[in-house]
C-alpha cells in the first residue's frame, strides 16, 4: 500500500501507523460518531431518505449493530478484512468499525503477504490491520502460521528436508512475536485435513508434511504458545460442518488429530469451523455433537469464515436473498446456542468483496455476482444481517471462563502495538 487516495489518507507507511494510534487515543477519549473513522475520514451523510429501505437501514446502528448484540450474550462477531479497503474506503472502515468486536486479516498475515524473500518480512498491510482494531476497540484474529496455500514462490527452490522446520520455527517466532500479546487468536495451522489424499491419519499430502512428517503440526503449534504465551491457539479447517458422509468422515479426522494433540500434551485452545456453506446447506446433529465433545476437551470453537454461496437459487435478489437468510438463520441459531462457541466471524462484511466472486469455477451460471454476505454492494443490511443477528439474540447470554479474554477491549496507550 503506497500513496494518497485522493481523501488526505495516507496509505501503508510508519507514520500513518503512528498517527492512527495517536488518533485513536484522542478519539476514544472524546467518544461519539468520529471515534470509528478512520484517519482522514468525514462524518457520513446520512442514508436516510431513501424510501422504505431507510427504516431497514437505521435499525442496524449503535445497540442494535452485530457487534452490540453480541456483545450482550458473550459473543466476539466480526468478519475478514482486507487492510487497502479500511484504509482507503471510508464507508467500508465504518462498517467494520460499527459492526465487528473481531476482524481477522483476510490475506494480510498469511506466507505470501509477509515473505517478499527468504530473509526478509513485510508487515505493514498486517500491521495496518492491528492498528485499526486496537484503535476501535477491536479483538484480532491471526490467519495463518502455517497452510500449504498461500505459499510465497521463493519457498520451492529454498525450503528443503533438512531446513523446513528451521524455517517453519523462525517464521512464527518472528511473526507470532511481533504480536505476542496484541492478538485474541491464531490460525496455527490451516486445513491440515484431506481424506482423498488417502492416509490413515487424513493429513493433507502438503508441502510441510513432505517435508517434515507429522510433526510439523506439533512444532507450529508449541513454537507460537512459546512466541505468545496469551493468544488463543487454533486448528482451523473447512468441509466438516454437515452431516454428509464425506463431511462425517473429515469431522472424525478433525477430533482425532486434536485427541492426538491433546494426549501428547499440544497446546491448542479453539477448533475453527470455517463455515462456507451453500444456500440450502443445515448442521445436522452431527455437527453439534462434535462442538459439545470439544467442549468436554475444554476446547472452545470459532466461525471462522461463515458465508452463504448463493449460486444454485434462482435469479432474483429476492429470492436468493431469502434463501441465503434462512441458511445463514438455520445454521447460526443451533450452533451459537452452544457455550464454547464464542467469536463467530463472516468472510468479508460487503458483497462487494467477496472472494466468492473471483473464483470462475464456481461461480452463479447467470453471471451474476453473488450476495452471501451481510451486507450488500451498497453497504446496505441484507436479510442475512438480520437473520445473524436474530441467531444471536437467540442465544443465551454466556458467563465466559477464567478472566474472560471476550469482553469489550479497552485498550490502554501502554498497550497499544509499538511497530517498527
């Protein structure tokens, strides 16, 4: 991130950090409307006026945001995302600040983003997003320590048998230290499951696994509770939310590992359900079963990058509104009324963004961009915002554990990140 957009922000350097956190001091101090801009954002003109949506559109601000109802039932809500558009996108800042009491970078923290090179980092988009979420009270999520996508092109002809775990080691020390004590969680190791890849443990035929075995799950996993001994370590994966076969299967592989983990004394804090769901797509109790056996291991679970593909509904919006809604009511009602489950986080908060839309293969027939999210193209609520929101009015407000790391975060200046 390099220049000026044209609104007196000042995009990816150190001094821009600097500002936001000084900023972000007198702001929160001051309170009202202007504490969730940005630096060198304007107050927004108001939406109303606008007919019958205007109503719809008042009704999600303030107590009645995402972010208020969760909070009043031991519930982090956020979403994924992307640093270019907080800091550029005025509209788009606001409504992750009003809505999200936890972001989590959508690509910001992951190999590619951060290694230009084998020896050198690259945070500033990562630390563009710290900065915003401490500066509005915000948790952060870090996504990912260790994945077999995402990979930067240099990592084939340099990371071999005899030096994987040398790298694998420095990197999280590196990047996990750098936010020791600023992050709510990680991702330490991303989709390490994959049944078709054919082994008895179902551990995905990745890169690391070639090039270490087993072991690399273990390792990523004591080196960040070494790197930070405060955040919440998680095995996230994707494809174990229904009651399918396939799914069964991958979940069964999914619990296994963690037992594993856990017998072998791992330090693991949170499974991460991803939650990329088709329209039409409900838990079974298979699913729920699975979230209470983790709570019995004193594990808690995330939604992690919940979404609603809407590509097999019919054309009109309404229509492919309605059915998105009801996947989105169906889904989060029965999974949020369970105690672990504590942070539940969309990917992306604006169909305007979403990655659903890039990717070709898999796109509507009509060719028309999907709306999965719970906000439409124009930042307007759609009924999936409302129909999260009802899911999370319906669960019962939880007395979290030990010293309760899920409550509103006030952040002191001491506490606010220092970066380089």
């Amino acid at each position: 991130m390099s220049g000026n957009d044209g609104s007196g922000v000042r995009r990816g350097s150190a001094k821009t950090r600097r500002e936001f956190l000084t900023s972000a001091a007198a702001v929160t101090a001051a309170g009202g409307m202007a504490s969730l801009l940005p630096l060198g954002c304007e107050q927004p003109k108001s939406k109303m006026g606008q007919g019958a949506l205007a109503p719809m559109l008042d009704d999600v601000s303030g107590s009645r945001s995402l972010r208020a109802h969760g909070a009043a039932r031991g519930l982090l809500v956020g979403c994924a995302v992307n640093p270019d558009h907080l800091d550029g996108e005025p509209e788009y800042a606001r409504t992750v600040a009003e809505q999200a009491s936890i972001v989590v970078p959508e690509n910001a923290m992951k190999w590619a983003a951060l290694r230009p090179n084998p020896t050198q980092y690259d945070f500033r988009r990562a630390d563009d997003v710290v900065v915003f979420a401490l500066s509005h009270e915000q948790k952060v999520r870090g996504h990912n320590l260790c994945w077999h996508e995402a990979i930067p092109a240099w990592f084939a002809g340099t990371v071999t048998k005899e030096n994987a775990a040398q790298y694998l080691t420095q990197h999280i020390q590196t990047v996990a230290g750098r936010y020791a004590g600023k992050l709510h969680s990680w991702d330490v190791v991303n989709e390490a499951i994959e049944l078709k890849d054919g082994r008895p443990d179902g551990l995905r035929n990745s890169p690391w696994l070639e090039l270490m075995g087993p072991s690399y799950i273990e390792l990523a996993f004591r080196t960040a509770r070494e790197a930070d001994g405060t955040a919440l370590l998680t095995y996230n994966d994707y494809g174990i939310e229904l009651d399918t076969q396939e799914q069964i299967d991958k979940r069964g592989q999914v619990m296994m590992l963690v037992r594993r983990m856990q017998a072998r004394g791992v330090p693991i804090d949170a499974v991460g359900i991803q939650s990329h769901l088709s329209a039409g797509d409900a838990p079974g109790a298979g699913l729920i079963h699975f979230i209470r056996e983790l709570r019995a291991m004193n594990l808690q679970v995330f939604i992690t990058e919940m979404d609603v593909n809407d590509r097999k509904l019919p054309e009109p919006v309404a229509e492919r509104d309605a059915g998105v809604a009801k996947t989105y009511r169906d889904y989060l009602t029965p999974v949020l009324a369970e105690p672990n489950v504590t942070a539940a986080l969309t990917w992306g908060i604006t169909d305007r963004y979403t990655w659903l839309n890039g990717l070709p293969h898999a796109s509507r027939a009509d060719g028309k961009p999907e709306r999965p999210l719970p906000f439409d193209y124009d930042y307007n609520p759609t009924p999936a915002f409302f129909a999260e929101r009802d899911a999370i009015d319906g669960r019962t407000a939880q007395a979290l554990p030990g010293a309760n790391p899920y409550a509103p975060f006030h952040p002191t200046q001491p506490q606010r990140p220092q970066f380089e």
